[in-house]
C-alpha cells in the first residue's frame, strides 16, 4: 500500500513544473490500471503494509478516487486556458487525493479520524479559491462547521474506545460489542453529517451551487462516500445499540428522501437540483447500512460507486452548458438539443442512469437496498415507491426542461462540445454501465 503513497507524493513535484498539467492526469490513469493489478483478497484485509491495508470495499473506494481525480484534471481545462494558478489546483488535488486514499486504507480509527478530516481542507480550498461566486465563502463556512462540529465527538469517541479496549485497529474491533447509547450517537453523527443525512443537509447543495466544476465532482463522487465508508466500519462494534435505534435514523432519512425529491421539482438552478437528488440517494444508502444486513450493506456499497460515477458526471454536463451560456438557470438553458443534439445524448444517458436504469450500477444498488429495507419492515415500502418514483420524476424535468422547448433568445455565441468532453462524458458512464457485468465483485465480500 505504501507504493502508491510514495507515487502520489511524488508527483506532487510534477504540479508545479511547466506544461505538465496532462501529465499529471496521464499518470494518475496509470496508477489506475497499476491499482486494478493488484491481487486483493475479498473477505480479508490484504496488502498490509504498516498501517495501511485493503479490503474490497476499501479497494472499491480507492478506485473511484483516483478515477475521479483523473476527471477532474480533464474537466478544468478552462483553468489551464485562463492561466488560472492550475498549478496550485493540480497541487491541491494530489494533496486531496493522498487524503482520500489515506482515508480508506488506514486500519487505525485515529488514523482514519485524521485524514477524514484532512480530506475537507483541500476541498474548502477549491470552493473557495476556484468557485465563481462571492457566496463561496459562506458556502465554505457551512462546509466546515457543519463537518467540525459533528466530528469532534467522533474524535471523543475513539479516545473512549482506546481507552477501554487499548487499541485502535478497525480489524480487532470486530471482536467487541458495546453497546452505549452515547459513544452511538458519537461514532455516527458525523458520518450522518457527511453523507448527507435530512435535517444535516444544508451544507451539501450551498457547498455544490458554489464550488467550480472539479470541486462539485470529488464532493459527489467522493466526499460522501467516506460518511458511508466510516458507517460501514464502525457499525460492526455497535451492532447491539444500533439495533435498538436505528429506526429513527431510517425513518428520519425514508422521509426526508421523499421530502428532497419533491423538493428537486422546485429547484431553478440545475447544480442544486443535482446536489438535492444526491441527497434524496444518499437516503437510501444511510438506510441500507443501518439495517445491517447483507443485501443492505452490499447495496449500498455498489449504490455509492454507481452515484459516484453518475453524480460527478452530471456535474461535468451542468459545467459544459455552463461555459457555453454563463448560467445555470433552468429558464436559461432551454431548447439546448437545438444546439448540441450530441450532447442531449449523453444527457439522456446520465440522466437514465441517475433514475436508476438498466444496465447502471444504480439499478443494481437499489434493487439490493429496496430488498433489505422491506425485509426490515414493509412500511417502508410506501417511503421507497415514492422516492423510486419521484427520482425518475426530477431527473425526466431536468432533462426536458434543458434540451426541449424555445431557447433563449438572449445567447450570442454558442460552440458544439469537444472531444475533450465527449471522452470526459464517456469515462464517466462506460464504468457505470459495463461494471454491471462484473458486479459479482460488489456482491461477495462479506
């Protein structure tokens, strides 16, 4: 594991030589294909190295990082025209990237803790820095405060468990159960805060709405899968309290799911209405691992790779109607087929996968997650109609509302997508789409 770490530290100096932001994406896609050679076990930690390990859904994670980061490179190209310090952002997402993957192969509750954390002041740094408007730093703040001030009984938390059981790995941790109302409530809020859950998710569309393209991508794609990744492994110690509570988070998050769907129809910002539907999937996910049983931590676990996939792509369309028409109002970008009818397909691909269509990774997720919730209680059954139905409904507004009806007569110059961002679109839908085929991976690790 640390070879990767070495690689990554190492390409930092590369950020700030000249005429080499390609080649900093050229060799975060062949530390891609040198992390998918890598022989992982399923069911147990392997590749150990110090303190840092794999498993699979740690490997899972860790792929869809360095991906998205790669993307990301691909999608800032206006920074490199604009000759926007795009060495200082290519430095930022190397910094960001060595966090994430610290983040997911530290085996040491204090270590994950830490990096956990890091990981939100590169990200506080692309809002705040690359954002477009002036909002961007109450944006920033909600970011922070709301993240800090949910974390820090998380960090009290550890203390406890160290000083109980003398040991911070998260493989030995299995091996107790304890069941305190407090240290639960302690260990999980600020993955609730981080995933989003309702009531806590104020932070997300403000964050969203006013971060830049690269920082919108890694914040759906990545940011809050780590909320679902430290629930995944801090849960196995709590299992016979979260037994005892986990309803009013699955309720709290069923309901608020529903809430937010109808809340993406009254949204006239098409940013917000992609942060919005974020939410209203992270529901389900939130549920699913709550429940703790195996089809609800297998769904969640392909749902948070496949939204990863489709979220940060939807962002990159958003981006490309946005460099073309400098808004990102709905009444703006209309009639937009007339304009790019290449790029109304791939609208139409993205947005058929966001309402969780055959053959996405999302299909696959919710399928498992809408199981284990009616094997939980059949109630939940009307919460999860309504939410399937209503997430197909925002995403078909979003994408006739763009590319149907009269355009705006206001728009002065106006060019086709370019390669660059056909291959950026493609690299983000050929793994959401073909993973499909292999998603046996996603399923058999428990």
């Amino acid at each position: 594991m640390m070879k990767f770490l070495v690689m990554m530290i190492f390409m930092i100096p590369l950020c700030f030589m000249m005429k080499m932001f390609w080649m900093v994406q050229v060799m975060l896609f062949f530390m891609m294909i040198l992390m998918m050679n890598l022989n992982i076990s399923f069911i147990y930690f392997s590749n150990i190295s110090y303190m840092y390990s794999l498993d699979m859904i740690s490997f899972g994670l860790i792929l869809l990082s360095i991906w998205i980061c790669s993307l990301m490179i691909m999608s800032s190209e206006n920074l490199l025209k604009m000759n926007f310090y795009f060495n200082f952002f290519l430095f930022n997402i190397m910094f960001l990237l060595i966090m994430l993957y610290m983040t997911f192969s530290s085996m040491n509750l204090f270590m994950f803790y830490l990096f956990f954390e890091g990981s939100l002041i590169p990200t506080l740094m692309l809002i705040i820095g690359w954002g477009y408007q002036p909002e961007r730093i109450q944006a920033g703040m909600y970011l922070l405060f709301y993240t800090l001030f949910a974390s820090l009984p998380l960090l009290m938390g550890i203390f406890y468990i160290y000083n109980n059981i003398e040991s911070m790995c998260i493989y030995f941790l299995k091996f107790y159960s304890m069941d305190f109302c407090l240290l639960y409530i302690c260990m999980i809020l600020a993955f609730l805060v981080k995933m989003p859950m309702y009531f806590v998710h104020l932070w997300l569309p403000k964050a969203h709405v006013e971060a830049p393209v690269s920082g919108s991508m890694i914040l759906a794609g990545v940011m809050l899968k780590l909320g679902g990744y430290g629930m995944l492994r801090v849960l196995i110690f709590l299992q016979k309290i979260n037994m005892k509570m986990n309803y009013l988070f699955i309720i709290i998050s069923l309901v608020g799911g529903f809430y937010i769907s109808l809340k993406c129809f009254s949204q006239v910002d098409i940013k917000s209405l992609i942060a919005y539907s974020s939410v209203a999937h992270m529901s389900l996910v939130i549920g699913g691992i709550l429940i703790m049983n195996y089809w609800g931590f297998m769904g969640s676990y392909i749902l948070m790779i496949g939204h990863g996939l489709c979220s940060s792509g939807m962002f990159c369309l958003a981006n490309i109607n946005y460099e073309r028409i400098s808004s990102r109002s709905l009444f703006i970008n209309k009639g937009l087929m007339n304009f790019m009818p290449s790029m109304s397909l791939w609208w139409f691909l993205l947005m058929s996968s966001n309402m969780a269509a055959p053959p996405s990774l999302n299909l696959m997720g919710e399928i498992s997650l809408i199981n284990s919730l009616i094997s939980w209680s059949w109630i939940s059954m009307i919460m999860l109609m309504l939410i399937s139905f209503f997430s197909a409904g925002y995403s078909l507004y979003l994408y006739s509302y763009i590319q149907h009806g009269k355009f705006y007569y206001g728009l002065y110059s106006f060019y086709g997508g370019v390669s660059r961002e056909y291959l950026l679109l493609l690299l983000h839908w050929l793994p959401l789409n073909l993973m499909i085929l292999k998603v046996d991976y996603g399923m058999i690790w428990f």
